[in-house]
C-alpha cells in the first residue's frame, strides 16, 4: 500500500524535464497518474523525440511494477 493509493495525480508535461521526473518517482506511492504532454516541438523547448519521450516515461513507470496501463 502506498502512501497515495486511490488518489489521482495530474503531471502535465510528462515527456520531459521535472514533468518526466514526477510520475517515474511517483509510481511507488501508488497513485493513478494522469500524465498528458503536447509531444510536439515547442519554440522553447525543441525535440524531435517528443511523442518518444513520453513513451519512455511510460516505460519508466511500467517498469516499476506499479502501473497498470489500462483504461
């Protein structure tokens, strides 16, 4: 049981930077985490793997034990 278990988080941003790094620590605390992100490149900020980044946070999480990614 984690600390958050039945809570729901919200990370926007989630592909990359501190948006990245939130859901992979939070996965332990066990909360639903809802992690939207624009995966496309931004003036700002350029990235041609955008839409990768976000998967690879995915994994991250998944990979944790903790996440289940079904609707």
């Amino acid at each position: 049981m984690g600390k958050l278990d039945g809570r729901v988080t919200v990370i926007a941003g989630a592909a990359r930077g501190q948006g990245h790094s939130y859901p992979v620590n939070l996965t332990a605390a066990g909360p639903n985490i809802i992690a939207p992100d624009v995966c496309a490149d931004l003036e700002q900020y350029v990235s041609a793997r955008a839409a990768g980044d976000l998967e690879e946070t995915v994994r991250l999480c998944v990979a944790g034990g903790y996440v289940n990614t079904k609707p």
